[in-house]
C-alpha cells in the first residue's frame, strides 16, 4: 500500500529515524507506526504502576503521622506523669 504524507517535517523524519535507527523516513514511520502499540501499553502499565504507588505512599504517609501523633501523645503522658510524681 502506497502511502504520501505530505509536510512532513524533516525535523520529526530525523528524530525517528535517530529513535529507529532506520536510514530512511520511510522506514523510519513504519517502525515507529510498529512500536507504537507496545509504547502505548508500557505507558499505560507505567501509569498503573504509578497510581499503585502514590497509593501506597499516601498510606505510608497516613501511618507515620498516626505514629507522630501516638509518639506526642506518649511524650505528653509521660510529662504529665513526671509532675505528678515530682
């Protein structure tokens, strides 16, 4: 199948051919158009991934003020005991 782009810019052909490593435009588009697919599910898996752990870290973020919180509490308390005894 014959296809004609036509404007194409010769910086955008330079770069994929650079990303392709192909020596002509032509089969520069072509892999690209090939490795498209397999970069638009990697990206989707890496946007996965990075809502996974922005989760997590949200969690952990919620555990260690919890920890803050329960650490002044015990701090306080023990202070509190000291002017009883003292």
């Amino acid at each position: 199948m014959l296809v004609n782009l036509r404007d194409f810019p010769d910086g955008l052909a330079d770069d994929l051919k650079a990303m392709t490593q192909r020596k002509t435009a032509s089969a520069a588009v072509l892999q690209a158009c090939r490795n498209y697919r397999g970069y638009v599910q990697q990206n989707n898996a890496l946007r996965d991934e990075i809502k996974a752990l922005r989760l997590a870290l949200e969690s952990q973020r919620h555990t260690m003020e919890q920890a803050r919180m329960a650490a002044m509490h015990l701090v306080e308390a023990c202070g509190q005991g000291d002017m009883l005894n003292g």
